[in-house]
C-alpha cells in the first residue's frame, strides 16, 4: 500500500518583474495565475504573492509536550541554516491553543524567542497569519519542529490541510498512525 506524502520544499520560482515597494505589480501571465488560483482556492491575493517575492517560512516550534524547549533549540538550528536570499524565516511558537510569531523590530525575520528586541505576535488561527505595524502577513509554507503533540500525531497536519498551507512532514494518517504505537504494530 502506498501512503501519500504531504509535500516537499521547492525552489522558489523565478519571476522576470520586479515590484517596487508602494507600486502595483506589473500585470504578468505568472500574476494573473497566482491571483486565480487564490481566488479559486478562497485564498486572499497577498497570500500568494509577496513584494519582496521570498517565500516566508514558518518555522513551527513548541508543542505541548515536556520537549516544548528542545523544539525550540531544533527551530533555531533550522533557522541557522535557512538561505536568508532566498527566504524570510520566523519562528512560530506553539504552546496549548496559542500560536506566536517571533519578529524582530520592524517585522524583522531570523528571530530566535530570547534575542533582544524580539516580540511575540499572535497568529490569527483562521488563516495561520499575523499583523505587525498594521498590516497583515502570511506564510508561504510551515516547517514543523515539535516534537510530540501536536507536531507528531497529525493534529497540526490536519489544521495545514483545512487552511491550504503546505508542510515539512507526512501526512495526517502517517502521522496519525506512527504517534500511536498500539496501532503501528
């Protein structure tokens, strides 16, 4: 039996237009396919296509098991390694039913929670989003660390799922029947 496998990072794709900030993006046929694939997908615009066009990962940490810290210590390891050309990473911190951003001043990415100047943000669990200084951002694709529930058993996997926001892991079945030993064997 094969069981299906959530989906895997890419490589930013490459766009021939620049956008300058405070400019309406130039009508492209790579525009106008994104702008219909939100609409069809009841995903706002902005969700899909970003000024500064570097993918915004989150990196989601936390949990609420007892390696809530060791999750934390791994996403800033991956944060070490992220590419900072080609990706704008935040540390999303998840503990219970709360979910925070962790930016710098400015909306800064490559925060870790215990920099000086770093600031929680509350996620709006709707659409996996923020607002910072006004204006709302979102992420492009979410990088989940936690370790334990619910990172390992497909609760956070299934909310990706519902809100259309592709992840690291498997899916919500693989997850689901791995965390569960009895089951697994």
């Amino acid at each position: 039996m094969n069981l299906p496998f959530r989906y895997t990072m890419k490589q930013p794709e490459k766009h021939s237009h620049t956008v300058s900030p405070g400019q309406p993006p130039q009508e492209t046929p790579e525009r106008n396919q994104l702008q219909k694939t939100a609409l069809r997908k009841n995903v706002p615009p902005q969700h899909t296509l970003t000024q500064s066009m570097k993918k915004k990962i989150a990196i989601v940490a936390g949990g609420d098991s007892s390696e809530h810290d060791v999750s934390l210590r791994s996403a800033g390891g991956i944060l070490s390694f992220m590419d900072k050309e080609k990706y704008d990473c935040y540390i999303v911190e998840q503990k219970g039913h709360d979910m925070h951003a962790i930016v710098g001043p400015d909306n800064t990415p490559y925060y870790l929670p215990e920099d000086k100047g770093a600031t929680r943000i509350a996620i709006d669990h709707n659409d996996f989003s923020y607002t910072c200084n006004g204006e709302r951002h979102f992420f492009d694709f979410a990088y989940i660390t936690i370790h334990g529930t619910p990172g390992e058993n497909g609760i956070l996997q299934g909310y990706f799922d519902i809100i259309g926001i592709p992840y690291s892991t498997s899916g919500v079945l693989v997850e689901a029947l791995t965390f569960n030993k009895y089951a697994l064997n």
